[in-house]
C-alpha cells in the first residue's frame, strides 16, 4: 500500500527526512507519532504527492513518486481518503453537499452519488443531519463529515493528520472507535497523532519520525 525507498526531504537546507525506509500493507492501521515539528505533516504530504522527495522513492497504491505526472495526481488521490485536523469544511454547502463534493469531480451520476452520499452518512450516524450546515455541528460532528467525505469513494488508504487535535476527549474516542471500524472493513489507515494516551487505549502498530528517522515502536501497555 505504502513503500519509501531511501527517502530524503529537505526545506532551506533543513532536513525533515533522512534516508527514510518504511513501508505499510493493506489493511494496516497505523500510528505515525512524534513531536510538532518533527515532520509528520510532510511525511503525509508526501503520500497523497503534494510533496515531492529530494531524493529516494514514494509508492503509493500503485503510483511512483519518480514516474507520476502531475495530470495523474487526481488520480491517485480518488483513491486515497484524507482527514485534517482543522475539518476544511466548506461553509456555504450543508453535509450532503460537502461529503458529495468529493464524487462530482469524478463525474459520478447523481443516483450514484447519493446512494454514496447517504451510505457515508450512515457509517458516521449523520444521517438525520445531512441538510444542516457545518457551523451548526459539534466539532466532533464535523469530524464525522470530514471522515464521510474521506471514505465516500471506498479509498483502500485513509491518511488522517492529527484527526482528534481539535476534539474533546469524548469526541476523540468516539472518532477512533468508527475509524478502527473503518479499518476493520479493509481500509487501511496511516493516523499521525501526538495524543499517547489514544494510542495506548486503542492500540495499533506505531511508528515514530525522531530526528529524520522512522523506528517502529511498541508501547510496553500492548503486552
């Protein structure tokens, strides 16, 4: 699902990664921790190719950082669902529009859609608020839209950056319990956090970017 071969990445003479190798199958669910700063979002960025590596290679399902063309990107990200922290809702269109807006660029029929559209909802429990508007929702709320928008095409791969940052500690559990449900149906799912204690209480693999480097850590609380 996800392969980095030998991956450098560097802004103004600064080294955000160095010489990385990890790799991901599908189905997998997991952790990417590490400290603000430490290059979390750029790692993401690098997969869904709003980034391109220094040197090194990214694939991403099926797609080659070395080979892509920039008229292929789309492509690629149909097949990926990706969540922020910071929702980037649009504000002008209620919850079916916002969860539809991913499926009318790709020109899928309107009966097509909105079967879509609902059965995302439903997966979420946002059915019965499809016409309301974002700022009438709850933060976590919000993040269950965000989450119907990312999986309304199917993606076999989920990236989610700091999808609990802005979210009370109920909401957070309730987030991480529908997308381990998520990842329970196939949907592989590649979470950056900085909150531990979600990560002990609904334990995954764990991989933690320090000082431009990728290790594989396992918490003593998974034994």
């Amino acid at each position: 699902m996800i392969e980095l071969n030998s991956v450098t990445v560097s802004f103004d003479g600064q080294m955000v990664l160095d010489n990385v190798d990890f790799s991901m199958k599908s189905g997998e669910f997991v952790y990417l921790v590490g400290q603000t700063g430490a290059g979390k979002s750029s790692l993401l960025r690098l997969l869904y190719m709003d980034l391109k590596p220094s040197s090194g290679g990214v694939m991403v399902a099926g797609f080659d950082s070395a080979a892509i063309k920039p008229r292929e990107i789309p492509y690629l990200r149909r097949r990926l669902g990706v969540v922020f922290q910071d929702f980037k809702l649009l504000e002008d269109r209620d919850v079916y529009e916002n969860v539809a807006f991913a499926l009318y660029a790709t020109n899928t029929r309107r009966s097509e859609t909105k079967k879509r559209v609902l059965l995302a909802l439903a997966d979420v429990g946002l059915s019965h608020k499809r016409l309301q508007m974002p700022h009438e929702l709850s933060g976590g709320e919000q993040q269950r839209v965000v989450i119907a928008r990312a999986i309304v095409n199917s993606p076999p791969l989920l990236l989610a950056d700091e999808p609990t940052g802005n979210l009370d500690p109920g909401s957070s559990n309730e987030i991480m319990e529908l997308l381990q449900k998520i990842n329970m149906r196939g949907t592989a799912i590649l979470m950056a956090t900085h909150n531990y204690e979600l990560v002990k209480k609904f334990p995954a693999r764990i991989i933690q970017l320090k000082d431009g480097k990728i290790v594989d850590v396992e918490l003593r609380a998974r034994r």
